[in-house]
C-alpha cells in the first residue's frame, strides 16, 4: 500500500509544512504559508499562558480554513504538558506534532477526536515505537535541520524509515528551494518540513540582527553546539559561541551523565540553555547565540513568508 502524501494527509495544495520553530514560528508566518497551499505548525511552548495559546489557534482559524497544527513537548521537563494537550484537544486542531518523549498519550486523545499525529523521530527504532502506537506519520528529523537535529542524512534516512516502516514520512532539513522538495520526494517522502529560510522573513518576530546574521553568514558558518542544552544544536558560529566553546566542560559533562543526578539536570541545562537562547532571539549583543540550519546558505535577504514559498512552488 502506497502511504499517502502531506497533500492527501491533509487536504492542502503543496506537500509542505512550515516547521514549528522556537520562539519564530506566530501566527503571521502560520496565516501566510495557508494562504499559499501549504500547512504550518507552532510549538506551543512559544505561549506563555493558555490564554495566549487559545487566542493564536482562534486567530489561525478565523483567517483560514486549512489545516494548521501544533508541536508538544511530551516529555516532564514541560510542565505545561498536561495543560497544552487538553487545550488543543479542546480547540480540536488539525494535527500535533510530538517531540522529546513518547507520543502514546497524545496519540490516544487524539485518535477519537479525528487529529493527527506526527512524531519526530531520527531513526528506524523509534520511527518504528511510534508508528506501532499509531501515529499518523513521522517527521525525520536528519542532520541538516536547525536546532535540534538528527545525526542521519536525509536521503539516507528516508530510505531506512521506508524499508522498515510504513506510515507516510517528512523529511525535516535541508530543503531550501523546489528542487530540494522533487529529490525529497522522488526519495519516497510524503513531504517536507521547513524551517530555517522562513526565520528571515519580514513575519518573523525575531530581531533585525538575527535576521541579517542569516543573510551574512553561510552553511559552513553552522556548527553543532552541546553545550547549551546538552543535546546537539545547530547555531552559527559568532565569536561568542567560538568563545564559550561548543562542548560542555567537564563539570558540566559529570552533572550530565551522573545517575544521580541526571534527570534533573538534563532539565535545568535544557533550561538555562533555552533561556539563553530566547535571549539571544529578540536583543542584539555580544553574547548571542543564533539557531540555525545548514540552509542558512540559501538565504540572501529578508523577505515576506510568500516569496520564500514561491521558490519552494515555482515547478
């Protein structure tokens, strides 16, 4: 049986999902991929309060009837979990998207109320855990997405998810113009996922030197940093991050892996790490540090949501 497309998944024009990016993605950037044929998701971390989520879905939706999702942290360093779940399932959106625990809760809240579910995974083990739970369809995340990427390239994983799993699969990374989209999906993709080249748009909320940082640097300015968050990010390089060094010292490294110690601290320096991040987003300054993804290289000036998606459709 051949696994369906984004396009058929979801009812949209374009197999593309605008990839729920930390601190970026809002509801201007949600409202212009729409617009276009194509869909887009928001972490829900980017909400403060459930007032403030409730408010974005109502705004999506009085814009537009197509379909729009959001991403859920599921594992219990997100203590608004519990809280976020229940208010999408009460707002009934279109499609969540797990990351960084099992999807099995969602999964079975979601199903009875017709919402899809796509997990993130960046390998066959648990692309395989997922869609044994049921999910609808995974997002591989391979090693050249911003933020937190896999270690697999996408080709790569593509064809090792299709070998030994059968729900439709997104790739997530790398893609940056149409061309990128036909070699994805000629692989055996279902459709993509992109994030970094929406990050320079005249929507986005992040600060003006955010922005033209991704217009002056390139893909070999990116690097893995494990130092933040104890999982690899992708950042550009600045002097500051060649500063404070891409790895965790060793006292650092010893909280990280005690037995002991280990759960606790994964959250704290998940934590400081994405505070120091969400610092670095809205402010200019020495000591920011940038997300980004390999795709930073195609970026050449600030644009509007809409002709981004114009090089990704043009075919």
């Amino acid at each position: 049986m051949t696994a369906k497309t984004l396009s058929q998944i979801l009812n949209i024009k374009h197999p593309i999902l605008m990839a729920p990016m930390f601190l970026v993605s809002n509801t201007d950037m949600i409202i212009a991929a729409l617009e276009m044929g194509c869909t887009g998701a928001i972490p829900a971390h980017n909400y403060r309060t459930d007032k403030e989520l409730r408010n974005a879905i109502y705004t999506i939706r009085n814009s537009n009837d197509k379909a729009f999702g959001f991403n859920l942290i599921v594992n219990k360093s997100n203590p608004k979990y519990r809280k976020q779940l229940l208010t999408l399932l009460d707002l009934k959106v279109d499609y969540i998207i797990t990351s960084l625990g099992s999807p099995r809760e969602v999964i079975e809240k979601c199903k009875p109320l017709g919402i899809k579910v796509f997990c993130d995974v960046v390998d066959v083990k648990y692309a395989q855990k997922v869609e044994q739970l049921g999910a609808d369809a995974v997002i591989a995340v391979n090693s050249d997405a911003g933020g937190h990427c896999g270690s697999i390239k996408a080709v790569d994983l593509i064809q090792q998810l299709r070998a030994e799993i059968n729900i439709p699969i997104i790739s997530a990374g790398g893609v940056t113009n149409c061309n990128d989209i036909k070699s994805i999906i000629e692989c055996g993709a279902a459709g993509v996922s992109v994030g970094t080249i929406f990050i320079a748009s005249h929507e986005s909320p992040v600060s003006n030197e955010y922005k033209q940082a991704l217009v002056n640097f390139g893909s070999d300015d990116i690097i893995k940093i494990t130092k933040l968050t104890g999982s690899p990010l992708t950042v550009i390089n600045t002097p500051y991050v060649q500063k404070i060094g891409t790895k965790e010292n060793i006292l650092e490294w010893m909280i990280h892996n005690s037995p002991q110690l280990k759960k606790y601290a994964k959250m704290i320096l998940a934590w400081k790490g994405m505070r120091k991040v969400q610092q670095s987003a809205f402010k200019a300054g020495y000591d920011n540090v940038w997300c980004a993804g390999p795709a930073i290289g195609a970026i050449r000036e600030v644009r509007f949501v809409k002709e981004i998606i114009n090089d990704l459709i043009e075919d």
